[in-house]
C-alpha cells in the first residue's frame, strides 16, 4: 500500500486547521477565517461561509437516512464558542445557531455516530455533551488541563480523550463501560482515533512516537521516535490502515502499526486529516495552508494463481502467476472502489458501476451501474455479495440480482470481511 498525493496551495491564506468529508466533497477550514469546498479530485469550488472566529475542528451531522451526505455541521472556535451550520444551497452555508460553551478556546467538537448528540472538548479541561439543536445536556468530565483530543467508541456510548500523558475513557450514558484510564505516553497526548470495525486505538504524542492499543488499554505497537512531533492521526474507515500526519510527512500504516509507505509533501505540518466513507482517499490540512489529497493505491488481492493489484485509482493489474502473463484493466470513468478475486472471478466496484470479470476472459465484462458507493464484497462459488451504506445485495456472476435479504438493526458501518460470509444457500 501506498499514497499517491496532489497538493493544493494558494486557496487559504493562513493555516489549515481541519477538514472533513461529506457526500464526497471536502471542506476545509483556515485561520483565514474560510471554509472552502473541494470535489474528491481536489478542486476548489469556492467558498461555501466565512466565520468571524478562528476555526479549530470542522463536523458534519451523520445523515439520518444514511444517504452519506449531510446538510449540517458544526465547527469549534478559539473564542469559546460552537457554531451550527446548515447549507442553505450547495455552494453556501448559514449559520444558525451559536453557543457560547467553554472559557477559552473550544479545540474540538465531533457527532454521535447516530446524529443525536455532538460532544466539545475545550482549554478549561470539560467535555461537555449537547443536543443536535445546541443545548447543553450535561458535562461528562473536568478535567485539570486541556483536553486537546477525543474520539467516541464504536458503540456510541464510551468516549475516549487525552488529558496530560493519559487516555481516559467513560460512558457518556453512565450504564456502559466501566471507566478506564491510563499513561500513553511520555508526553502530551495530541491525538487519538478509535476504529468501528477492528476496535482498535491509536493516538500520538509530543514525543513523537504513535502507539497501538486494545480498546481496554494494553499497548500493542509502539513506533520508533520521529524526527517531528506528529500532529494527526486518523484510521481508515474499513480498520485496515491509518495515517499519521507530522512536519512534511504523511506516514501510512496497516492495522497492526508497521509502516508500508511515507510521503513528503511540502505543506508543513498535517494538522487535520480525514479519509473519504469508502477509504479511497485521505485528505489532509496542512501548516502551510495547503491542502493535500492522498490515494490509497497498490492495494491487492489474491486467489490461487492470480494477483490484482490496483496500481493507481484507474488502472487495475492482473497477473497469472503460472503463464507470467499480465491484464491490465482500465476504467477511464471511475476510480475503483472496492475489488475482489475468488471462484474464477474478479468483481471491481467503481464509484458508478461494478464490473464482473471471469478469469478466462477479461475483454467482455458484464456491467451494470450501481446507486452507492460500495463498501464490501463477498464471493461464494456461485455468487457475490456486495453492501454499501443502505443495503446488502446478491448477484449472480451475469449481474442478475439474486436477493436483497433486510435485517434489523442493520449496520453496515461495523461489518467487514471477517464479519461477513456466503455460500451459495447461505449469508452470515
């Protein structure tokens, strides 16, 4: 694995202090007192609202109806406040509402994953818990110093946050988890992501090291000293990899800390970073007020004498270990999604349209377009599955939808490839 980068400068004036995805645009925020919008490709759009505070964390509402695009957020200041926002059109946004919340700054803020609840972290040491339409609910811990960093759990109840040199972790509901502390590093804690699916934690400090743990606090990787502080942390969504963000460098890591690629843009320090919902792509705020986006290429996949490896967002390889012969599979529309090899079949999902390969022929695919964006795909001898945010569906290898099987309580951002299974009677 590896990232592939364009930098983009010259759109803020002043320091880039975050960014965020949502419907698969990016929005950026600067001490320049904007929030520009940008298309996944990294182009500007323009700017969507000025502010008149500096922004320090930008969050967007999750969707109700879990269509990946939202018309709200809220973004944090350094004068102590909380602003609500709504798009008022596609390339403008009012503010609604704000909230005086915390004595000085307010560092960050970030949703429930359901939307119901938006949780602040600021200089005076409280976190503080509030409703989606800015009233306070309650305030979940004071602590002595700055919290400068938290993340909510997987199960939308238990908060994590740094204070000093510790992780501290609560249930924001005072009926879940048993409250947890313990000390991560050697020095102030500045950041800290905890991932859906593997259930993983990773967090950064002031002494320039990044640590893995289990989500009850018992380390599982320690990297080795950096040259620069690291400044930003953040998992890919599907638990696979995360990128760590420090002075001019951009470090991507598989799910178990071990570093597979480093780039250098020359941006200045990674302030923020946030990936796409299909964990394509990574963007990052940078210092200098440049913006950088970042895709995740040379992913690969493997079944018995066959190897796919996407070479870049357009272009997948497929090689046949036994003849030395090679494929190359182009799709000049999309970029690729998701793709998966098994049972004499390649299955590539672009961001429009899913393409079915059969190993004895790769110049006649079977296609048909596709409504989201893809998230999973399973083989079975006789069929695949595919789900993306709203549903899960079986086809056969023509293309021919099979089954559309509805569950309760269905949640696609907790499933992966080692949670779901098929066989040609069967989906687990």
């Amino acid at each position: 694995m590896k990232l592939d980068l364009i930098e983009k400068a010259n759109h803020h004036t002043e320091i880039c202090t975050c960014c965020a995805w949502t419907g698969g645009e990016l929005y950026t925020c600067s001490d320049d007192k904007t929030i520009l919008k940008w298309s996944q490709d990294g182009d500007m759009i323009g700017t969507i609202a000025t502010v008149d505070a500096y922004i320090t964390s930008i969050a967007w509402a999750p969707d109700s109806r879990m269509t990946q695009r939202s018309s709200v957020f809220a973004v944090s200041c350094a004068d102590g406040t909380i602003r609500f926002f709504s798009m008022s059109s596609p390339n403008s946004a009012r503010e609604d509402k704000k909230v005086s919340a915390h004595t000085g700054a307010t560092i960050s803020v970030k949703w429930s994953g359901d939307g119901s609840a938006l949780i602040s972290a600021g200089e005076d040491g409280d976190l503080k818990v509030w409703s989606k339409s800015g009233n306070l609910r309650s305030t979940l811990t004071q602590n002595a110093s700055a919290v400068h960093t938290f993340v909510w759990g997987p199960d939308g109840d238990c908060v994590l946050w740094g204070a000093k040199k510790t992780l501290n972790l609560k249930s924001q509901s005072g009926s879940g988890r048993k409250a947890l502390s313990w000390a991560a590093h050697d020095e102030l804690v500045t950041c800290v992501d905890w991932n859906k699916i593997n259930d993983l934690v990773v967090s950064t400090g002031e002494d320039c090291v990044y640590k893995v743990w289990d989500s009850f606090g018992r380390q599982l990787y320690c990297s080795p000293q950096n040259s620069h502080v690291l400044t930003s942390i953040s998992w890919c969504p599907n638990g696979g990899c995360f990128a760590v963000g420090s002075f001019n460098s951009i470090r991507l890591c598989d799910k178990t800390g071990w570093s597979h690629s480093r780039e250098r843009p020359k941006c200045g320090s990674i302030m923020s970073m946030a990936w796409t919902n299909d964990g394509t792509e990574v963007a990052g705020a940078g210092g200098s007020g440049s913006v950088v986006f970042a895709q995740l290429v040379e992913r690969k996949v493997e079944w018995q004498n066959y190897e796919a490896v996407l070479i870049d967002p357009k272009l997948i390889l497929v090689t046949d270990a036994n003849s030395d012969a090679y494929e190359r599979l182009e799709f000049p529309r999309d970029r690729v999604v998701e793709f998966a090899l098994g049972w004499d079949h390649l299955i590539v999902s672009t961001t429009t349209q899913c393409f079915i390969y059969s190993v004895y022929n790769w110049n006649t695919p079977h296609i048909f377009d596709i409504r989201n964006t893809v998230q999973l795909i399973v083989l079975a001898q006789s069929y695949f599955l595919m789900m993306d945010s709203n549903a899960l569906t079986i086809y056969n290898f023509e293309g021919r939808v099979i089954s559309s099987p509805k569950f309760n309580g269905f949640m696609p951002q907790v499933l992966n490839k080692s949670t779901v299974a098929l066989c040609d009677d069967c989906v687990v």
